[in-house]
C-alpha cells in the first residue's frame, strides 16, 4: 500500500521567504509527527498531532515555525521569513495509534530537503 | 529526561562479517527502544523494536538486538554483513508522549 508522502522533494529558498512543506500521512493513521534532520545529525521532534489537534509543539524551534493538519489527514510545516539555519531535512512521519501511542511503530516519509540561501 | 547515546559515529567491516552498532540509553520510565535504517535520500525503515517481553528482539534483514536493563544498552547486531547493509543506522527511545528521541547515528560501510 501507499507510504507517507512529502512534498515537495527538494526546495531551494531565498532567506527571508516564507516556504511550506506539506504530508500526506498513511490512510487512517491518527498520529503525525514532524521531525527535523540537520546534516550529519539524527531526527529532531518538532510537533505532534492526533487527528487535527496539535497535542505537543514543544520542538518548534522558534515562532517562525507553524505546523497545521486541519482535516486531520494532510498536514503541512510551514516556516516563514527563513534563514539559513533552517537548512535541513524535514520528515514526517505517521503512526496507527492503537492507545499505546510510545510503543507505535512510526512510518517516516522520504523527507523535504531544504536549502536556505 | 530521555538520552540515546550511540558510540561510532562510522563502523567499517567487510562483507561476511559481524555487524556490532551500539546504543546506550538514559530513562527514567521503562523505555520502549527503536532501531531504524536510512538509505540515501530516503526515510527511515523500521529494523525493530523492543516494547515488552523477551529481551532478544528480531527484525528484518537479519538484525537483531537485546535490550539489557542492566547496562542501559540496546546493540544493533548481525552475524554477516552484506553490502547492502550500508546505511546509517539510528537507534531512538521513545518518551510517554510517542514521540521519539534519537541518537546521533551510525554510518556502516561494507568493503568487499
């Protein structure tokens, strides 16, 4: 079946623009999970939702970073008048949450890669 | 506060023989343990997991790890290496909330 869906694949932004990376989670997965990879570096949480409701943005790095998922499917991490220390790539990941949402296995996308010039 | 340490940032072996990638973990909860496998300009595949239960986990291609209270550890481990076991591997600690903390990785190179 499908996987977890990104897009676009690759992005090259002027710094101070406004760019907008979307995901498509698995169908009927509840939970989704934002996550950042710096170069040479492992994931880094930056948000969580199940369904549409944000239950934890504790890894938003600054207010620049906003991340929605209004229908509770498609979810997009938007980061505005961005610099260069947002190089990175952004992977999104999605998961069944059967009630015991830490032992869940989660299902990660190819990733965003994103260049700040 | 949940930590994952793993030493190595690089493992080299050859092809055929053992795969050892070590994580080290810090909780204060019962930790549920994760090993996960990137390929070049992919996402991260799920090798295995340890949740519950016996303490020697299999996954696919086969891995496999043991997760040992005593010492903290979850090591990655394969009996013989194959090329396509190059990779980076990731080896993370999920906290209450789902969310996974992971540590710093590990590149594997196979020479021939």
């Amino acid at each position: 079946g499908a996987g977890v869906s990104q897009s676009p694949r690759y992005k090259v932004a002027k710094r101070g623009q406004d760019v907008a990376l979307r995901c498509d989670p698995i169908s009927g997965h509840v939970s989704l999970f934002w996550y950042q990879q710096a170069l040479g570096q492992g994931p880094e949480f930056l948000t969580y939702f199940q369904n549409e409701a944000q239950l934890d943005k504790s890894g938003l790095p600054s207010d620049r970073f906003f991340a929605e998922r209004p229908e509770g499917s498609v979810s997009t991490l938007k980061i505005q008048r961005t610099q260069q220390e947002d190089s990175a790539v952004y992977l999104c990941a999605s998961s069944y949450k059967t009630g015991r949402g830490a032992q869940e296995t989660q299902y990660f996308g190819p990733g965003t890669r994103l260049l700040v010039l | 506060a949940q930590s994952v340490t793993q030493l190595g940032s690089h493992v080299s072996v050859s092809e055929g023989a053992l795969v050892l990638l070590r994580c080290n973990y810090s909780s204060s909860v019962p930790p549920y343990l994760f090993w996960y496998v990137q390929y070049p300009n992919q996402g991260l595949q799920l090798l295995l997991k340890y949740t519950t239960g016996a303490t020697l986990v299999k996954g696919i291609n086969g891995f496999e790890a043991e997760f040992k209270k005593s010492e903290t550890s979850f090591h990655l481990t394969k009996p013989s290496a194959h090329m396509s076991d190059a990779a980076e591997y990731f080896c993370a600690v999920s906290n209450q909330g789902g969310k996974l903390i992971f540590g710093q990785g590990t590149e594997l190179s196979v020479k021939p």
